[in-house]
C-alpha cells in the first residue's frame, strides 16, 4: 500500500475499507490478502480506536469513563465491548478486559476472525475440531485438539483463525487489564446460522493435549457491558483510494 495513501487517512478508516473489498468479494481472499490484513492490524495500537491504555479517569466503575474524548483502559471493571462497524459481510469492534476475568470457550461458526492484543496480558487457550463436532439433541459435542494453551503479552503478532483451523474455539482470561481488536468475517448471526456457542471442556488424561468439549449454557454471571466508539469516525460512503483497489488485487 502507497504511504502517501496511508497517511491521508486513519488506521480504522483503512481498516474498514480493506475488508469491505476483501470480504464483499464473491471469492475467497487469497493468502497473501489475509497475510497483508494480518500484517496491518499487528500495527494498530489503543489509541488508533480510541482508547487510552493508561487512563484512569478517577476511580474504576462499572462504566468506563471518557477523558478528552478518550475510552480510559484502566476504568474498565468489567467485559466491555466497543462496536465499531458491522455489515452483513465483517464486524469489527473492541473487547476490553480488566484483571482475572475470563471469556470462557466460544465458538465462530464458518467465520475468519482476526484478533490483535493492543496492550496487555491474557491467557489463551484454543481448540480445533477433530473430525468436526456432532450435533445431537440440539447440543454440540466433540474431540478436539489443542492449538495454544499460554499467555498472550502485548506487543505480540495477531492472531488468525478459520472456520476449522487456527483455534476456532477459544477463551481468554485477562491477566492485566487489556483489550482486543476483533475483525470477524462474517459476522455472528443467529438467523444464518451462526450463533455463539459455549462450551464446557474434559480434558482426557490418557490423550495430552485433547479434550472432549461440550455444548454448555452462557453463565448467569457472564455480562459483557457495551461502551461507546471513540476513535477516528469511519466515512462508509465508498472507497476511492487506487492503492486500495490495487490491493483487492493481491
């Protein structure tokens, strides 16, 4: 991409913008497109979505506080996310942490995820399908094999998964505060066939690094509050960057 181009526009805006033509495409994108989007977001920081990684704005409560036009990381006590843009082809939005909370095992149904660490520490552990899961009595079941089971620091590489491979299964437990970029294509939908899913894990002893999972309830005590987007606005009015256009190309 032409740094000329780069620099007369906001990461975000470049972001929305890559993965209207990569996602909007009847075909797949090829691997050197989600290599270049992988690439990209591993240079997003907090601030390029609006979010102060250091703020305090006072004392931490239940909803993040603003300090000059700003989301303050450290305020946040609870899962919170920030939607940023959804279309029937990608989302892309903001999971923030505070210390020792966890998002347990969930799913992403025939969707590519990308997910970039802004700051912070978390615990990640990702599982595969062995052979797909099986579907009975309206609950999901499985083997499925380990992919990462460690703690993720900030900066670090993004991650990337697919609809079967990469750790489409995952939870994360906040060791600091931190938050997380997410792209997700397609997005959930519950009428399309792609809802989130929990799960619950058995490990099996005789088989290190496997564990049967099963489709479980959402806890009652699993809230993930919602917080405003603050960063750089996005003008979805259409794309007329060439260097763009040259990119749907790769």
């Amino acid at each position: 991409m032409d740094t000329n181009c780069r620099m007369q526009k906001s990461k975000i805006q470049t972001l929305y913008e890559a993965c209207n033509l990569l996602f909007s495409q009847k075909m797949l994108p090829t691997s050197q497109q989600v290599q270049w989007l992988k690439n990209f977001l591993g240079t997003f920081k907090a601030i390029d979505v609006g979010i102060d990684e250091f703020g305090l704005c006072g004392s931490p409560s239940t909803s993040p506080r603003r300090d000059k036009g700003l989301i303050c990381g450290q305020s946040i006590s609870q899962i919170t996310y920030i939607h940023i843009h959804e279309c029937h082809h990608f989302s892309i939005g903001v999971f923030c942490f505070p210390a020792g909370v966890t998002l347990p095992l969930h799913d992403h149904p025939e969707m590519t995820v990308f997910s970039k660490l802004l700051y912070g520490s978390c615990y990640v552990k990702a599982y595969d399908w062995i052979n797909g899961g099986t579907t009975s009595g309206f609950r999901t079941f499985g083997l499925a094999g380990k992919v990462l089971d460690g703690i993720r620091r900030a900066p670090c590489e993004t991650c990337v998964l697919f609809p079967t491979s990469g750790g489409n299964i995952h939870s994360f437990s906040a060791v600091t505060t931190c938050a997380i970029l997410d792209v997700l294509a397609p997005p959930y939908s519950e009428e399309l066939g792609r809802p989130s899913t929990y799960f619950l894990e058995f490990p099996i002893s005789s088989l290190p690094g496997y564990a049967m999972l099963e489709e479980g309830e959402l806890q009652d005590d699993l809230v993930v509050a919602g917080a405003p987007y603050l960063g750089p606005p996005i003008d979805d009015a259409g794309i007329g960057c060439c260097c763009l256009l040259d990119f749907a190309s790769v």
